[in-house]
C-alpha cells in the first residue's frame, strides 16, 4: 500500500478545494465570533445539568434492579395466581364443559327438530305449493288463450269501426273547428306576445345591461382597490421581508445553529466528565472502602475463622456428637430397663402369659431333609 500521497499535476484551471467542516460552505466571521462564546457558556451550564443527568440516571438503574423489578416480577406472579390461574381453570374446568353441554343441547333441541321439521313438513309443503302454482299457471293460460284472446280481439274490431264513423263525422266539421282555434288561441296568443312578452323582455334586458355596467364599474373599483393595496400594503411588507426579516432570521438562524452545536458539544463533554468523575468516586471508594474490608476479610477474619474453625467449633462438634451419643445410649438403656421391669411386674401380678397352640405346617422343618418318596404338594403327599 502506497503511504505517500501522490502529487497533483497542475492544471490550467483553478481546482475549488473542500472546506474543512466536511463539506459544508466556509463560514463568515459573524459564525467563528459567535461561536468560542457560546460553547463556553452553554459548557458551564450543560455539565452539571449532565452530572446531575447521570446520577439520576446511575440511581434509577439501582431502584430498578433492586426495587422495581423484583417489585415488578412479585407483581407478575401474584397476578399470575389471582388471575390468570382463576380464569384457566375457569374456561378449563367450567366455561369448556358448559358450552359443550349448550352446543349438545342446541343441537338436540334445536337442529335436530329444524332438520326433522325441514324434512318431513316443509319440504311437502313446498312441493304441494309448486304443483297448485303450476296447476293454476296452466289454467291461466287457458282463460287467457281460450277466453281473453277472442274477447280482445272482438273489441278491437269494435274500436275500429267506431274510429271510421267517427272520422266521417269530422271531416265535415273541420272548417268549424280551424275557425274556433283561430279566435280562440293564436289571436290571444299573438295579442300576449305583443303587449305583455315584448315589453317585460325589453325591460329584464334593460336591468341586466344595467347590471353589467355596475359590474364593470365594480370591477374597475376592484382593481384600483387592488392596486392601492399593493402600493400601501404589499410592497412595504415584501420591502420588510426582504431587507429586515430575512436578515434578521439568517441571524437567528446562525445563533440557533451555534447553539445547537453548542449544546451536543457540551452534553459530549459533560458525559466525558460525569464518566471520569464517576470512574475516579468509584476507584476511590474502591481504594477506601472495598479494599480495605477485602484486605480485613482476607488477611484477618479468614486466618481467625480457620482457627475458631478448627480449634472451637469442630472439637465442640465433635464433643456434642459424643455426648449426643452417649446421651441417646443411656437413654435407650433406660427404656429397656423401664420395659423389662413393667415385664416383671406384669407377670408378678398376672402370671406367665398363655403360649400359643403349636400348629402342624404343612411344609416339613428345616431339621427333614426331603426324600424321594417324600412331597410337599397336596397330590402326592402322605
């Protein structure tokens, strides 16, 4: 691997070189002077917002491993027990044999009597009701090819015979008839169109020429109102915007961003320092404390306990292992003692107690050795 850079080659053109923020534009000198300043100040006050920050941090994981979670899993358990235990054996036990009862019994009162109903009433029924629809759709038919047909067709004859008299008569008075319509719907009708029609038309039109003329003026008020407006109103704003706020809000923008930055240095920082800290109060009660009772239990407590050990409490151990011993002997002694006497007396006042009636066995004693023409089955025996 090449560890030596190689050298650039100059070229005609200038080459832009990167900045040195990874990329980001160079910065102006409002940037660098605002921003020395503001890390100092916000560090001062970050790091013992972030010491406090981890010392409440370091005793929350303490309550939670000692308290909260203990607390937590006693909780889950008696929960368990009260409840979710209860409500197994519940369905397990009650709800399960129940509802299968509920479904057996549904199913006995319910589907079977449905089916039987469906099968064996119903079903004939429907049938019966479709065969007495098709018997009266078939008598239906009948009338009307057989009764209606004929019937319509005799009346229509009768309409047509009744059209061509009709059109006899009317061809005499149709003079009559013109005249009649002349005077009584086209001269009305023309009158109307002159006096009442034209005139109400001629007056709407008027109004809505009117109309549009207050609209063109309202418009053109509209306009001279638009313009005053962007006059007065929008170009002072867009001058505010453009010359004042803008500015003002890159400002803004420039301190908020330092800030920003600020803060994350500083809580960075802050953590570095709560940790170093944390670390040299944890070595130093380490050293203090710890060590010390280590170097006690190790040097001093476990020499001792090996001497109590084997110089107090195994002998005593033993002794009382002895005495135990001894103890549970004279105790046994006693008790035979106590039983032999109570033994004595008994047969002192009572007598010897009866012996028992010797009862022939039917295997032979240890004392016979068994023969061949001897047994001890029940078959062959003598």
């Amino acid at each position: 691997m090449d560890l030596q850079k190689p050298t650039a080659e100059p070229t005609a053109e200038p080459s832009v070189q990167p900045s040195a923020s990874g990329g980001r534009a160079p910065e102006g000198c409002l940037v660098v002077a605002i921003r020395l300043p503001v890390r100092i100040v916000v560090l001062v006050l970050v790091v013992p917002v972030r010491m406090a920050w981890d010392l409440l941090v370091v005793a929350a994981r303490f309550l939670r491993d000692t308290v909260l979670r203990p607390f937590g899993r006693a909780l889950l358990r008696l929960g368990k027990v009260l409840f979710v235990l209860p409500l197994i054996g519940l369905w397990r036990y009650v709800l399960t044999p129940a509802g299968k009862a509920l479904a057996w019994l549904g199913h006995v009162l319910l589907v079977v009597p449905a089916l039987w109903l469906y099968r064996y009433v119903l079903t004939p029924l429907g049938q019966g009701v479709a065969w007495l629809a098709r018997t009266a759709g078939a008598g239906l038919g009948w009338v009307y090819a057989r009764v209606l047909t004929p019937v319509g067709h005799a009346l229509a004859w009768l309409a047509r015979g009744i059209g061509a008299v009709l059109a006899a008569v009317g061809t005499g008075s149709y003079t009559a008839v013109t005249w009649l319509l002349r005077y009584l719907v086209v001269v009305p009708a023309r009158w109307l169109q002159t006096w009442i029609l034209a005139p109400v038309g001629r007056a709407v039109a008027w109004c809505a020429l009117g109309v549009g003329r207050f609209l063109a003026l309202l418009v053109s008020g509209v306009g001279a109102l638009y313009w005053t407006a962007r006059i007065l109103v929008v170009l002072p704003a867009v001058a505010l915007w453009r010359w004042v706020l803008a500015p003002v809000g890159r400002v803004l923008a420039v301190v908020a961003r330092e800030v920003g930055d600020a803060l994350g240095h500083a809580w960075r920082i802050a953590g570095r320092l709560s940790l170093t800290v944390g670390r040299f109060l944890g070595t130093l009660l380490r050293w203090i404390f710890v060590e010390p009772v280590r170097w006690v239990y190790r040097t001093v407590l476990t020499p001792v306990g090996h001497v109590v050990r084997d110089v107090v409490l195994r002998p005593a151990a033993r002794a009382a292992r002895s005495v135990g011993r001894t103890t549970r002997q004279a105790l046994a002694a006693a008790r035979e003692t106590a039983r032999q006497a109570r033994a004595d007396v008994r047969q002192l006042l009572f007598g010897k107690p009866p012996q028992p009636a010797a009862v022939g066995r039917r295997e032979p004693s240890t004392g016979e050795a068994r023969t061949l023409g001897s047994s001890t089955t029940a078959l062959t025996k003598d």
